[in-house]
C-alpha cells in the first residue's frame, strides 16, 4: 500500500517486527546504488553454482542474534535480504522456530533485478522513517492515518520466530481500538473469518474484497479469496 501512495503522502513511518526488512527498506532508501553494486555481485556469484551458492548465502542467516553484524554492515543485510527473496521458492520468506530463514531455491539458474525499480523505491521512501518494532510501541496521533497489515487469521504465519497467534490477533484489535477512539484514522487487513470479524465487530467498519493468493500447497486452491478490509471511518 505504502508504494501505491507514497506520491500523496507527508512524513510517513514504516515499522515491522523483522530486522532484515527494516534494514533493507533503510539501505534501499540511503544507499540504493551500493545496494545495485552488492546484488550485481550476488548474481555473478549466482550464475557460477545456482544452488550451491543460495544455500551457501540462506546459511548466512543475518538474525535478531546477529545484530551486531546487521548494523555493521546494513548493505550486506539488505543484498542478502533481496537475493533470498528473488530466489526462493515462490518469493516465499519463512523462518523456523529458530528464526532462520529456511525457504527452498526455486530452481532458477538467474537472479535478476531491477535496479531502476530499487532506485525508484528510495525516492518514494526519502522521507521516511523505518523500524523494526513491534506493533504495541507504535504511537499515532489524533488525525494521523495507520495501517495494520498483520499475519491473516487461519493463514500461513510463519513470518518470524514468534508466531502471530489469536492472542496477538486480540492484542492488535484492542489497541487499534484505542487508537480510532482518539481520533486516528484506522486501516486494517484480515482473513475473513468469523474470528477477524468478531474482533472488530464494534467500532470498525467491515469490507469484504477478492484478493489474490498465490502461495498454497494445493495449486488448485491459488486464487482469489474473500479478505477483509476494517476501517474506523467509513470509506
């Protein structure tokens, strides 16, 4: 969504929980050309032993354990971050109860990139700030607008270590509630399940929308489904 309107927007502040995509949405931003520089050198790497050499930089792992490493040399960072995402599976990012990333290489003799697309990205993201964070520390203002995409309901959640269960589902809702009340204009995206619905039966306003799914096990169950869009305003 951020990229979508970034042209209209002011100061903006982007946060997730995982590291690496903080880092790579901060090098991206402030030295998109050094990144270019680092991914041309993964792909001449690439080209040389495909598979040998994904495995060798998903070994890598740049973790929360790491993140000495990580502010060192935050380039490295955001060009492994890229790297494993162009070239795993279905552009699928997973990590295992460890936090480290274990998706599979897809098979793929290249990896490619646009660099006009990373230059494009730093432009939209000059006047932004980006942290790694959890969603409890955020603290919008009356009048500023905050959007919540978190891990959908019933869906794969295997984004970070710390899986976001019911309980952080309910977190979310209760919080955002108190946000709306102070008068900050609330967006969030769900499953649309009976549990999502429940959560934001008061307060929110509920849309249904179709939305692509192309990562599931049954290929024949990739498709559009039903999701929820929950708005404190009406829209």
């Amino acid at each position: 969504m951020f990229f979508a309107i970034s042209d209209r927007l002011g100061p903006a502040h982007l946060a997730d929980t995982n590291i690496e995509l903080a880092v790579t949405y901060t090098v991206v931003r402030d030295s998109p050309e050094k990144l270019i520089e680092r991914l041309d050198a993964h792909a001449a790497e690439h080209a040389k032993s495909p598979r040998d050499y994904f495995e060798s930089v998903r070994a890598l792992n740049a973790g929360e354990e790491q993140c000495g490493p990580v502010m060192r040399d935050p380039v490295a960072v955001a060009a492994r971050f890229v790297y494993l995402n162009r070239c795993c599976y279905n552009g699928l990012y997973r990590v295992n109860k460890s936090g480290r990333f274990n998706a599979p290489w897809n098979k793929q003799d290249q990896f490619k990139f646009c660099a006009e697309t990373i230059r494009a990205a730093a432009g939209a993201l000059s006047n932004t700030k980006v942290t790694a964070q959890d969603f409890r520390k955020a603290s919008p203002n009356s009048g500023d607008f905050v959007y919540c995409d978190p891990p959908y309901d019933k869906t794969y959640n295997q984004y970070s270590a710390d899986r976001f269960d019911d309980d952080e589902q309910r977190a979310l809702a209760k919080l955002v509630r108190t946000w709306a009340e102070a008068g900050v204009r609330v967006m969030v995206s769900n499953s649309d399940t009976a549990f999502v619905r429940g959560l934001y039966s008061m307060g929110f306003h509920i849309h249904e929308v179709a939305a692509p799914r192309p990562l599931n096990r049954d290929g024949e169950a990739r498709g559009p489904v039903s999701d929820l869009v929950l708005t404190s305003y009406e829209i």
